[in-house]
C-alpha cells in the first residue's frame, strides 16, 4: 500500500463545450503530446455527427459514452493455485475511463480516410448501441454473467 493518495491533476475545461470530460477525452486521444491535433479531430468529428444525424454531435457523443460504460468488469484472482475470473463493480472514474479508451481504440481499428471521420462513425455506431466499443462492453458483461458463480470470492 502507499503511503499517500496520489494528487490528482486539475484539467481545465475545453474552451467550445466547457465540459471537463472533453478534455480528459482529448487527453487519451492525443498522441505524442499534439493536444491541438487532438482538439481538431474531436471537434471535426463532432460536426461530422451533427451533420449525419441531424442532432447536436456533442449530445451524441454524451449519449455514446454512457451506452459504451460497463457497469461491471472480471478480476482475476488466484485461490488455491488456480485462477478464478471475480466479477466486480467498476469504480466510476475507471467506468468514465474504460469507456473513453474504448470508443478511441475501435475508432482507430475502423476504417476511414482521417481519424476524425473514423471516430464519428464509431460515435455515430455508439449512440445506437452498434459498433466495436458497445461490443466490447457487451462482451464485458457476458463474461461477467458467465463468471456469476465466483462472486463469493470477491474481495
């Protein structure tokens, strides 16, 4: 165990929705430290909903991550030499983080021409309970239920 809590970083919000989870989006999007390329693919992305499905691309996007949040994850834990797979609740910041990372990652997989397109449509996928990320929470979760018997081990 340690000593400390860890401080964590304010983030300042983004200067056209004033959401801190935007932010903290662009952070895990961004690579090699190019927040502004960050900035613009989210952005682009997000008019590129707005334009596809006729509704506020940030709204969208809210409504992709919260179906794309896994409620409850498998843990492995190691009892009597054999290693078990514990469903558990997910803490709510790492919720907010699993999702994010996901809807990065299966944007990326996608295929597009720019980022930005690539991320609209798995946002776009998302909001309507499709796509690579709602997959893998739904996998998340039926691995989950499978696992409902070792549930007596949690810790």
């Amino acid at each position: 165990m340690r000593k400390t809590k860890v401080k964590k970083i304010p983030l300042a919000p983004d200067a056209r929705y004033n959401d801190l989870m935007v932010t903290r989006f662009i952070n895990n999007l961004m690579w090699e430290g190019k927040k502004n390329t960050a900035f613009n693919i989210f952005y682009t992305a997000l008019d590129r909903v707005a334009k596809t499905t006729g509704e506020n691309g940030y709204e969208v996007w809210k409504k992709a991550l919260s179906n794309v949040t896994p409620a409850v994850e498998v843990r492995s834990r190691r009892i009597g030499g054999a290693t078990f797979q514990i469903p558990a609740e997910v803490r709510v910041d790492r919720k907010v983080s699993l999702s994010m990372k996901w809807l990065i990652r299966y944007s990326r997989e996608r295929n597009g021409r720019s980022m930005a397109e690539k991320l609209a449509n798995e946002i776009v996928a998302a909001s309507k309970g499709e796509g690579g990320a709602f997959k893998k929470k739904e996998d998340t979760h039926r691995m989950a239920e499978a696992n409902k018997a070792f549930a007596h081990f949690r810790v």
